[in-house]
C-alpha cells in the first residue's frame, strides 16, 4: 500500500463521499457529528501519511505536537495578566514555528538525509497557518485556542496538502456552528458544482495540456538546443503558453476539489482562483492567483513590514518603502518555493512588475487627461498582462534551465 495523494483520481471521490456520507447527512440535519469527523479525518490522514513508508506519517505528528506547543505557549504568554507583548518573545516564536519549514526547504541544497526525515506533504501551508495564530496572537484577534481546536484547524483534511490556506478564525466561526439546512443545501450546490469545474479543469483540460501537449512541445522546443542562440525557438513560446495553462487548469481544480469538499463538510473555505487570466495589470493578477497565499503574504509579510519602517522612521519616501516591500516580499517567496535560480528570478521578476505597474500608474494618475481609456486600452492591458504572466512562468517553469544548462 503507498501513501494515497487527496484528489489524485477520480475513483478517490468514491471512496471520500461514501466516507463523508453520515456527515453530509447529519449537517443536513443541523448536526455536526464530532467523533465520527475525527474518526474521518483519521482515516484520511492514514491513507495520505500512512499508507506506505510511514516516515511521512511520524513527521506529520511531531511536527503538529511541536507547533502546537508553540503555538499555546505563546497564547499563555500574550494573555497572562500584565503581559508586555515583547517583541523578541513574538520574534523567536514567528522563527521557531518556521525552522521545521526551513530545513525542509534546505533539503534540495544540502541533501542531508537528516533533515528529509522532517518533509512531508504539505508542510509549508500548515506553517503558515501556525504563524497567521501567532501573529493574530500578537495583536489581541486571537485570545483563545484549545489544543483540539489548534489539531482541528491545522489537520482539516480538504486543504492539508496545498490548501487553500485558511484564517483560524473564519475556520471557527463554521466549526462551531452547524449551517442551518437552508444554508447546507445552498454549500451543498456551490460544493457540487465546484467538483465537477475542477474535474473539468484537472482531469480533462489540466491533462490535455499537461499530459498530452507539454512533452511534445519540451522535445521540439530541446530540438532546437545548439541551433538558435540560446536554443530559442517559437516552440519555447509554445511552451511558455502549454504550461501555463496546466498550471492553472491544474492547480485551479486541484483547489476547487479543496474548496468543494470543504462546503460538504459545512466549511466555507475561501477560494484560491478568481479568472487570474483576465487581469488587467500585475496587481489585479496577485488578487485573483492563489489568493489565499497572495493574501497571506500581504498581510502578514508586506504590510508588517511597512508597518515597521513607518514606526521605526527607516525610510520617508512611501514609494521607496512600497518598493523595498515588493522586493522583500517576492524574494521570500521566491525562496519559498526553492533555492534554484530560476525560483528566484520568478521572484524578482514579479517584484520589477509590480515596481512598475506602480509608477506607471502614478503617471497614469497625472496625466489622465492626456491618456486615453476605452476598451481598446483595456484589452491590451489584459493582453499585456497575460503575457507577462506567462512570461514568468516560463520562468518558474525551470524549462529554461534545462535547455540553457543540460
């Protein structure tokens, strides 16, 4: 038996509604039964970290009993009476909660079998909801967390693996209270439909794209390897398209599948993909792709650094801040996703687009009158946009790096 990835076929939806099937019946109801969502919730998380090498599973584990510690820790400290909210103590917690992340991510680098032994799916989204707590710990929005309620929040099944990632409170506000049956009827429909968009996405135009186009496309485009400078071709361009479209058909179904489930279960997980493709400018891109992680870093990396420049008067020019916001933010990001150089350049490249989307519309701003707005113009923004997406992609594509250095 191997480790069972959620959402990975279709006959995996079989089994997961027949399992969910006495919870759908009892919200219908107005009821939530507690001890048969856990017994669920375990019989998933089996199947996903247990199912073959278990290594996955033991992980998981001490990896939640460690942020949970953590987490209460710093929950005891901030509201115990007279507390000083230091900031060093906030400090090393936000650095601890991130360590287990951080050695999984320095694993490709260092290939230490040691630190392999702390991966497992999903690591990264159960960090960030481990540091959105501390952080709204911090500034008083959360002043109550049971150890179940922690467990339930960070091992909710649908969104475990690649979330989406949700907010600790939102979460509660559902768990709490069952939806009356108007309600549950009305996520039950939204839950449905969603399921059948992301298998048309995921199964039917994420395989056409991923499956059947992007290998021939990468062998025609590696045909050209030696023959054009720096092997480019119009079939890179092909490839710069096929694989962005699998990326979003991919992961927008995979994220519909989450979202979806979710509604079954009475939980109004917040949706990751809003018609990013229809942008008009690099901004509007990051509020509509995998928003709940734009989001995330927004508020929890940019804002609170600008935030610390202003209190600490690092920097006066607002713009200066603004940028040297974008440059932290998507650096970080790029680091997150892996320490290869095309990871990074994804990053930086993300960072110079939003730089200049952002003077462009100051300029755009002073000279309005002068320059004209109509449908043409907002076409070609969509346009623009598009390209520069996919441009980056390209880039996170890592394609580039075997056609230059293989």
């Amino acid at each position: 038996m191997h480790n069972i990835t959620p959402y990975s076929s279709p006959v995996y939806f079989i089994y997961l509604i027949l399992l969910l099937l006495p919870i759908m019946i009892g919200l219908y109801n107005g009821k939530r039964f507690r001890v048969y969502e856990t017994l669920a919730t375990i019989v998933i998380l089996i199947t996903a970290f247990f199912g073959g090498n278990m290594s996955q599973g033991i992980s998981l584990i001490a990896y939640i009993l460690f942020e949970m510690v953590l987490v209460l820790s710093y929950l005891r400290y901030r509201t115990k009476e007279g507390s000083k909210n230091n900031f060093w103590v906030f400090f090393w917690s936000v650095i601890l909660a991130i360590v287990p992340l951080v050695f999984v991510k320095l694993d490709p680098l260092i290939n230490n079998a040691t630190i392999s032994l702390f991966a497992f799916m999903g690591i990264s989204y159960l960090t960030f909801k481990s540091v959105e707590m501390i952080m709204e710990i911090r500034d008083g929005a959360i002043k109550e967390v049971k150890p179940w309620e922690f467990i339930r929040f960070l091992l909710f099944f649908p969104t475990i693996t690649s979330g989406p990632i949700d907010r600790f409170r939102r979460f509660q506000k559902d768990v709490l209270k069952p939806p009356s049956r108007e309600e549950y009827v009305k996520l039950l429909k939204s839950g449905t439909n969603r399921l059948m968009l992301g298998f048309l996405y995921k199964f039917i135009i994420g395989y056409i794209f991923g499956t059947l186009l992007l290998p021939k496309v990468s062998d025609l485009a590696l045909s050209y390897q030696g023959q054009a400078p720096l092997g480019l071709s119009w079939w890179v361009l092909a490839y710069m398209y096929v694989y962005s479209m699998y990326l979003f058909f991919d992961f927008a179904g995979y994220s519909l599948f989450a979202v979806g489930i979710s509604n079954f279960l009475g939980v109004k997980t917040p949706m990751n993909f809003n018609r990013p493709f229809q942008s008009h400018n690099i901004k509007d891109f990051w509020n509509r792709w995998h928003m709940t992680l734009s989001f995330w870093f927004r508020d929890f990396i940019y804002m609170r650094l600008m935030f610390f420049m202003m209190k600490k008067k690092l920097i006066k020019n607002r713009v200066t801040m603004a940028n040297i916001g974008y440059l932290t933010l998507f650096l970080i990001m790029g680091f997150w996703h892996g320490e290869t150089w095309f990871y990074i350049v994804y990053g930086l490249f993300h960072a110079g687009a939003m730089i200049t989307n952002d003077a462009w519309l100051r300029y755009k701003k002073k000279h309005r009158k002068s320059i004209p707005s109509n449908k043409f113009t907002e076409a070609f923004a969509i346009f623009l946009t598009f390209n520069v997406v996919c441009f980056s992609f390209l880039i996170f594509s890592g394609f580039l790096n075997t056609l230059w250095f293989s």
